[in-house]
C-alpha cells in the first residue's frame, strides 16, 4: 500500500495541481483512467477546433461572392486533417511520459474508487488492485456524454465525443449525421459536418437551441444553420430508433404537436450534454456531497464536504470549460498546496466562454433575462456587423440574414453587466469587456479640482490608486480558451527585463 500527502484524481486540469505539488516537494500520486491531458486535449476543444479551422474557411469560402470573389468547391483532404489532429490527441503520450519520469510522483493508469475518506482502491488496466492511502485528495475526474435514457439506444451503436476521438474516428467525413443535442457541442459538430458536405439533421428537445445564450442569439444562429443546409427540429424527443441497409433511423416524436416522424442518416451522433463522473468513483464512500445531478459541491475555495478533499473542473458542474479549470486548479495550488495567506476564492462573475459554430458566438456576464431579474433599471446596447465600417469590408449589408451583432449591457452605475457577440472572431471580440469586468480598482476623483488635471495631479492618483493603468486586470481575468486571445494574455507571461 502507497501512502501519498497529495492524489490528484484526473490527468486534466489537475495535472497543474501535481505539477505544484512536486515543486513543493509533496510526495504526490496522479490517478488518470484515459489519456492525460483530459477533455479538452483528447476529446474536447482542441481536436474539435483543429476539425472547425477547415470547416469556417469552408463557410467563408461560400460566402466571399460578397466581397467579390469565387471559389470552386473545395477538394477536402480529410486524411491531412485528421493527421493533424491525431498530431494533437497524441501529445497526450508525452505528457504522461513527463510524468512518469518526474521524481516524487507515482502515476497510476486505472479506475480511482474511494474506500473510505482517505484510502482509494485503483484497478488497472490490466486487473491489477492498487491501494493507496493519501492525506489529501483533489478530485479533477471530469464529466462524459449524457445518453438519453431510450429503449434499445445502446444497440445503435452511436458516437460520442468520447469516442469519435478515438476508435470510431471515420476513415472519410459522413454524407450524413442524425445529432442530437443543440448545446455547444452539437452546435460545434452540426458546424463541422455540414461544411464538411454532409446532411445534417440536428435535433433538441427543447423550445430552442443554445439554452446558455441570449434568445435573438440562439434564434439567429438557428436562421443561419438552416441557410446553410442544417434542419433543426425544435421540440423534439427520440422515442427509438433502428439499424437501416443504409445506416440508421430515428424516430423523432414533436413534444408539442405529438407528430412523430422518421429521420435517416448515415450515423448518430449524440451530444445531449454532460454527466459527471462522480458516480465512478464511490464518492459516497468518502462522504463527499454531490448536487442532484451527482456533481460535487464546493465551497469558495474549492473544498468539498470533506476538508481534506478538494475538487475543480467539469466534476463540480460549474461553467464546464477548461478555462475554468484551470482557474479553479490555480486556486487549488495557492489555498491547498502553498497554503498561502490569504485564501483566494473562487468568483464566477465573468467566466467567459466561446462557441466555435458558424457563425461563432461568444458570452461573458450575465443575459438580460438574468439581468431583469435583479429588479434594477439597465442599459441595453445592440451594434451590427454592418454597421461599422470593418464589417462592411468583410461583406455585411444591412438585412442580410447573417448580420452578426454585439448586445452589451450595462447598469446605471456604468457597469457592465453581460456582453454578448455573434459572428466572426466573437472570442476575440468578446475578451476585452473581459478584462473591462475584472477591473476592481475604484479611484476617487473628488481631491482634484480641475476639470483637466495637471500631470502632478495624475501623479498623486496613482498614489491614491496604484493600480491605475497596469496589466492586472489581464492576470485576474479567464482567458477563452482555445482561442486567439491565449497569444495577446499569455504573452505578460513572457516579459523579460532588459536593461
């Protein structure tokens, strides 16, 4: 039997928590079932958005008549692209290996299962038991594809996520895909496919897709999915569904009509949102306490119900984004493993986010139905891509039906509240008012007289407020990841000085 001061449970995210525990020279175990790396190098936002780049040139290729030029239908090299992402997924080997050549640290490959509070039970790959005892616990095992509960699902041996990534990787793009979910994911994936040429069917049991986003948002990008060929069938629950000679069926039932009907494709492709992985590893056991969905409750500082067991990332089932994680596992190395004074807490008042469909959206701060709710009057601001002079340039006309658009708002103290984009490069867009949010500093202007203060005058506000006009705000604020912005915010990360 081991005996560890830290286990970390999840080669993700909480990788960054190993890492900091080694330099602190905690005898320290890393549990991970899969490949390290986690969701978003393996199966998530970096392989998607390696599978994304080729399908948006794809869609601006379509649409440059507008600016006028023509382009013949694209030859697509899917086996150059898949080589590139397998390239990606495949770093993962070089993280593990790190790691298990890094000293002080013991890597385990298996299934992690509490025991009790402080001992964990791991099954290997290959049957092998292993006991460890650890002091301390981080709990990063993440989250998988939610399967919807259907009579005789399991036998239409459909993809995931999980295993699209993996061995049912296809040899060519589909000619056609039956998805189902309107979420992030199944908006990223209807993207990808139907530029890749084949027939989409998109299907969402709710009233509308991209519940997380602003109304107008999730109605316009529904108009622009279906001018590019995606039907998306609102309202609509799968009551079963079969093999075909020529793939798979489904039948679709309208929950609001009660008209059912049958949809063919070559695959199914389920994106129906995420479960947690809590229920893999007898957290009852441990006695930690999980919300109704079986995620993991934390405190502000990321502990659990048990004090020596802390959890960050998707297994909390908060903003499920790695960002987040990795912000999460930040505070978990300064309150947990330097045990620094003061402990940080977690606020999620500005985690921002990015969709890379098309068109592209991006969010950060509240909605306005959010915004109503508080009860105080607000400003509400809406700009058009064809409005601004850039936007004309890149082929927007007013009353076209794939204007994007910016809705900001803000409240009667100048705040801004929530700031919402959809259309090209909405992440980049976005992550200034980002920065803009976390911007705590408040300087008083009431000592200066003048209307135009002197220079000495400025002077004596950056004593009041030394703050003013650093990069700080930068440091304290989510950056969207994967995104262009990672170059502009980590580059602080890089300052040398030169003298």
């Amino acid at each position: 039997m081991g005996r560890y001061d830290v286990t970390v449970i999840g080669g993700g995210a909480g990788l960054m928590v190993v890492e900091a525990a080694i330099k602190e020279g905690l005898k320290t175990c890393i549990i991970e079932e899969a490949k390290f790396g986690g969701t978003c190098l393996t199966k998530g936002c970096i392989p998607s958005k390696i599978l994304v780049a080729p399908a948006d040139l794809i869609r601006e290729a379509q649409r440059a008549k507008k600016i006028g030029l023509e382009f013949q239908k694209p030859t697509i090299k899917w086996d150059i692209t898949a080589e590139r992402m397998w390239g990606q997924i495949n770093l993962s080997k070089r993280v593990e290996e790190k790691f298990r050549k890094a000293k002080n640290v013991q890597v385990l490959k298996g299934r992690g299962e509490f025991i009790d509070p402080n001992t964990m039970k791991v099954t290997e790959a290959d049957g092998n038991e292993v006991i460890i005892e650890s002091d301390v616990f981080v709990v990063a095992s993440g989250a998988r594809t939610f399967i919807p509960p259907i009579s005789g699902f399991e036998d239409l041996d459909y993809v995931t996520a999980e295993n699209f990534f993996g061995d049912r990787f296809p040899e060519k793009p589909w000619k056609s895909v039956l998805l189902l979910g309107g979420g992030a994911i199944g908006a990223e994936f209807a993207h990808i496919f139907s530029a890749m040429g084949a027939e989409v069917d998109l299907i969402e049991m709710k009233s509308r897709i991209l519940l997380t986003e602003e109304e107008s948002i999730s109605e316009f990008t529904k108009s622009v999915f279906e001018d590019n060929g995606i039907r998306v069938h609102l309202d609509s629950q799968v009551i079963g569904g079969e093999k075909t000679p020529n793939g798979k069926s489904l039948l679709v039932k309208n929950t609001l009509t009660g008209e059912e009907k049958t949809l063919q494709g070559d695959e199914i492709f389920v994106a129906a949102g995420l479960v947690s992985n809590g229920d893999r590893i007898n957290l009852e056991r441990a006695g930690v306490e999980t919300d109704s969905r079986g995620y993991i409750i934390t405190d502000k500082y990321m502990r659990t119900s048990q004090s020596h067991i802390w959890a960050l990332g998707d297994i909390n089932g908060k903003f499920q984004f790695r960002h987040k994680a990795n912000y999460e596992a930040d505070l978990v190395i300064h309150n947990l493993i330097k045990k620094a004074s003061p402990m940080k807490e977690a606020d999620y008042d500005t985690v921002p986010w990015a969709i890379f469909t098309y068109p592209q959206i991006a969010h950060v701060g509240a909605t306005e139905e959010q915004v109503k709710k508080m009860g105080k009057p607000y400003y509400m601001g809406i700009n058009k891509y064809s409005r601004v002079a850039g936007g004309v340039a890149l082929g927007y006309d007013r009353g076209d039906s794939d204007d994007g658009f910016i809705k900001i708002l803000v409240n009667q103290e100048k705040q801004i509240q929530g700031v919402h984009v959809v259309g090209p490069q909405a992440s980049i867009l976005v992550q200034p008012f980002v920065y803009l949010m976390n911007n705590k500093e408040k300087c008083s202007w009431s000592n200066l007289k003048e209307k135009e203060p002197k220079s000495s005058e400025f002077d004596e506000l950056r004593i009041m407020c030394p703050e003013l006009g650093k990069y700080t705000p930068i440091h304290h604020s989510m950056v969207i990841h994967p995104s262009l912005n990672e170059l502009t915010a980590w580059v602080l990360n890089r300052l040398e000085l030169k003298e």
